[in-house]
C-alpha cells in the first residue's frame, strides 16, 4: 500500500485511539457518543493535518526547484573555465584570482602571459579574453552598479568591478569582477596594475 495513505491512516486512527480514551477517562458519556465523536475528531483531524502536510510538501518542493535553478545556473559550462583558458593560451606567468567564490569559472581569474600580444609586451586573458598589456590604457574601480538582489531572504552584498580601459575596439572596456570585499578588491586591482607596470 502507498505510504502516504498508511501515513493517513495512521494519523486517523491515533486520533481516534486518543479521542476515545480521553472520552472514557472523562465518563458519563455512552460507548455510541464516545465512538461518533473520536470518527467526527479523527477525520477532521487528519483532513487538516493532511491539508497542511500536502502545503509544506509542495513548498518544499517549490523551494527545492529554486535551489536547484540557482545552484544550475551557478554551475561552470565546461567551455568556460580557467582550466579551458590555459589549454588554449598556455600555462600563466602569474594568476590573480579575483573573486574567490566563484570557483573555477573564467570570470574569477586573470591569467598573466608576460611574453606574446601584438608587440611581444606581454597579455592578460580575462574570461575567455585575451588583452594586450599595451593596450590597456588605465584601471578604474568602482561598485557594480546593478541593485543587490536577494534569494530567500539572504541578500548578496555590493559587487565591485575593476575596470580595465583600452584602445583595442573589439573590446574598449573590460569589466573584471572583483568579488564583494572592498579591501580584497583594492588589493587585486593593485596586483594587476604591478603585472601591467612590469613589462
């Protein structure tokens, strides 16, 4: 039998089972109004409990196809990766890692080539990108300028970006994600000014 009717009929008969027993203990009640009421308080019982189990399983379920909706978009394509960079640009001079918690995705990390571009000068490869150090003609920072959102009532914190400006028309502004902390991001941008000063 489904566990889910034996489930119910479980709680049907321990709310009879207990209904009658109060009823006999409290006497001066007939064994015919004893068993109408512990039926009448059995099945009201457990079309409520039934109603608020059958909620909370499909909210959970609901909540469950959310997680799952973040966590699968969350998910690295096995494209783009940092893995998948340096088998196409080759091992790294350096690697920055800019935001830590987004694993091994390709927006996490700046791999530095110190030789190679257009002049030899060396390049950066950012998020499947590969721009010339010459022609990167400043950084800036600043805060991402997208409102925070929130998932289940947890609110991501301020996104910052280091943004690398150049003369390359393909890709005239690079937007390098910087992670959530102020100091951890003042730090990267830091280290990527060091390896662009080098050469």
């Amino acid at each position: 039998m489904n566990k889910k009717i034996l489930r119910y009929i479980f709680v049907c008969v321990a709310v009879f089972a207990i209904s009658a027993v109060f009823d006999l203990i409290a006497g001066g009640k007939t064994t015919e109004v004893i068993l109408k009421r512990a039926a009448l308080y059995s099945i009201s019982f457990t079309i409520l409990w039934g109603l608020i189990v059958e909620r909370t399983r499909k909210n959970r379920e609901e909540e469950a196809a959310e997680n799952k909706e973040i966590i699968d978009s969350a998910d690295v394509p096995e494209s783009n990766t940092v893995e998948k960079m340096v088998e196409q640009y080759g091992e790294p001079d350096a690697t920055i890692v800019t935001d830590g918690t987004k694993g091994m995705a390709s927006d996490s990390t700046v791999l530095v080539y110190d030789h190679g571009g257009s002049d030899d000068k060396g390049f950066l490869v950012y998020d499947g990108h590969a721009i010339d150090k010459s022609s990167i003609t400043d950084l800036t920072f600043h805060r991402e300028e997208r409102a925070p959102y929130g998932v289940h009532n947890f609110t991501f914190p301020e996104l910052f970006e280091i943004v690398l400006n150049t003369t390359d028309d393909s890709h005239p502004k690079v937007f390098v994600n910087a992670g959530h902390d102020l100091e951890l991001a003042k730090e990267t941008m830091l280290e990527i000014r060091k390896h662009l000063s080098e050469n």
